[in-house]
C-alpha cells in the first residue's frame, strides 16, 4: 500500500525533478530531489525484486507497482529524471524491460531514466567509489565494492537458493531448520522451546502445516520478517542467540572476501538486519581484524538515489 508524505499545495507544486526508486524484497522506497539536492517528498509502496521479471504475472505487478508510485510522484511537480536501484538486477534484458516500463509510465526519454541494482545506489549512500566495502543484509546479502574507475565489484548476493548468508531470510530459515529437525528428533520439543514459540506466533501456528504453508507460499520478503522473531527470542534463547551471531560471521565472511581481492578497506554495514538484534553487528565486528574499521549506516538509498537523479537534471 503506498504511504507517499502529502502533495504539496498547487501552488508548492515544483518543475524540474529528479526521482529515486529503491526496491528491496519488503518494500520499494522512493524519493524526490530539487535540482540542488533538496528532498521534497519520499514514500513507501510493495516489493519488488528483479525475479519477478521473469514471469507475466510478476511483469504485472512491477507495471501496477510503478504506476501507482508515479501518480503518486507526479502530484509533486514535473518529473524529469530518474535513478532506480531494483534488487536483483543485473540481465540485460531486464534493463531492457524496465526501461521501456518506465519510459511508457512516466512519459520520460529513455536516456532520462537510469537503472542499476539496488546495491550499487546504496554503496554510492555511504562511500565514494574506491575507498570502502558496503556489507548490505536485508531480506538478503551481498558486499559491494565499486572501484576509481566506476566498475561495480561484488561478495554474495547469490540469492536465498544459494546463500545469502547472514540476511534476514537465511536467519528465519535457519531458525525454521533447527525447530523442525529438534521436533524429528524429540516431538513436543517446540513447547519449551522460546525460539520455537516466537517463530510460531509470527507464523500463525505451531503446526508442520502452518510452517509448510508460509515457507512455501510467501514471498521471500515476508519469510525475511520472520527474523524479527529470532531476534525477539535471543536474549532467552541459546540457538537463536547462536543464529544471530553465526549471521555475523557470514557478513564478515563477505567483506573479508573483497579484502582479499582488493586491499584492506573501511567496511559499512547497512540493511535491515542490523536493526534485529546488537548481536550481529557485534559479531561481525569480532570476526574482522582489529585494524578495518566497521561503521554502521541506516540506509536511505532511495534519498541517495534521489539526489543523483537531480544531479542528471543538470545534464539533460
């Protein structure tokens, strides 16, 4: 459901701006930018992931999710330039749909319009290209490097089949994973278990069923939020506190990686997952060497995306 701040008065309405789009799994975050920089209005609206690409259906709901979001943002004044981060993206013919996509909603030239992946937007966020490693764990994960000369490097961010180890959906399903081989082992574990009856409540029930249904049903997005009941249970729990630092140890795995390939650098870890539980980002901090400083960043990647869509104006 879009959650934009209010249209401005008509005769607040502004000309000349640049739009940023942020997609993530749980939710598509977007911004817009005066030609100076300035943030005029931002809002939230459904999920969306590169994936979707791949089938009609999902082609639809990328179509129904950007029309809403350009009504929306075009109460604000005339839109002429824009910059996305979509998760995922990456395929050629992505870019190719996209554009067209975006070019036929917002009546805009395509060489107006400026598509990466989300990672890329919220690396520039933090760092200037060649002096740090974005660590980035949402719904998934992935270190970013983008290096003097522009080129974009990455770590991870194989997706949930793979990997994506340390996110928020490797950590519900981590947590799903230990519940279900203790119940195989020891049937009625679950009712003593805090980790158990957290995941439960988040799902709606403590059946096998109830599991299946939503693990099988749900967008990744949502099985990601089940981390919040991991993290609910760690300060109880010795296997969810155990979980929670293990998603540390995998992110740490992800920025030592690119120091291996290109020299020790500044490390910023950014997403949503740091905001579960201090547990993480302690064990992140513990799994690198002492000399590599970590920082910690809320991401506003659709601000970041915002204000390089307005820097565009100037070009066009």
């Amino acid at each position: 459901m879009m959650n934009p701040i209010p249209s401005p008065p008509h005769s607040a309405v502004l000309s000349r701006l640049g739009l940023g789009i942020d997609t993530g799994g749980t939710q598509t975050r977007w911004a817009i930018a005066t030609i100076d920089g300035k943030i005029v209005a931002s809002g939230t609206t459904a999920g969306l992931t590169a994936l979707q690409l791949n089938t009609l259906q999902g082609q639809a709901e990328f179509g129904q999710v950007f029309a809403g979001l350009a009504a929306t943002a075009h109460a604000h004044g005339s839109l002429q330039s824009v910059r996305a981060g979509i998760t995922g993206f990456g395929d050629q013919a992505h870019h190719v749909l996209l554009q067209r996509m975006l070019t036929d909603i917002l009546h805009l030239p395509s060489q107006a319009i400026h598509l990466s992946n989300d990672i890329e937007i919220a690396y520039l966020d933090n760092f200037q290209p060649g002096t740090g490693y974005l660590i980035y764990a949402g719904t998934g994960s992935i270190a970013a490097f983008i290096d003097e000369t522009g080129q974009f490097h990455r770590a991870g961010g194989r997706g949930y089949l793979l990997d994506d180890g340390g996110s928020g959906f490797w950590i519900a399903r981590e947590a799903l994973r230990h519940i279900w081989r203790s119940e195989d082992e020891d049937p009625g574990w679950s009712e003593h278990s805090r980790l158990a009856q957290e995941m439960f409540k988040a799902l709606g029930g403590g059946s096998w069923d109830v599991s299946k249904n939503f693990i099988y049903h749900r967008s990744r997005g949502e099985i990601g939020t089940l981390a919040l009941a991991v993290a609910a249970a760690a300060d109880h729990d010795e296997t969810a506190t155990r979980i929670l630092k293990q998603a540390g140890a995998e992110l740490a795995r992800l920025g030592l990686a690119m120091c291996r390939r290109f020299g020790d650098k500044p490390m910023v870890l950014s997403g949503r997952v740091q905001e579960l539980h201090p547990l993480i980002a302690d064990s992140l901090r513990q799994h690198l060497p002492p000399h590599i400083s970590l920082r910690r960043s809320v991401c506003q990647a659709h601000f970041s995306a915002a204000r390089l869509a307005a820097r565009q104006l100037r070009t066009l």
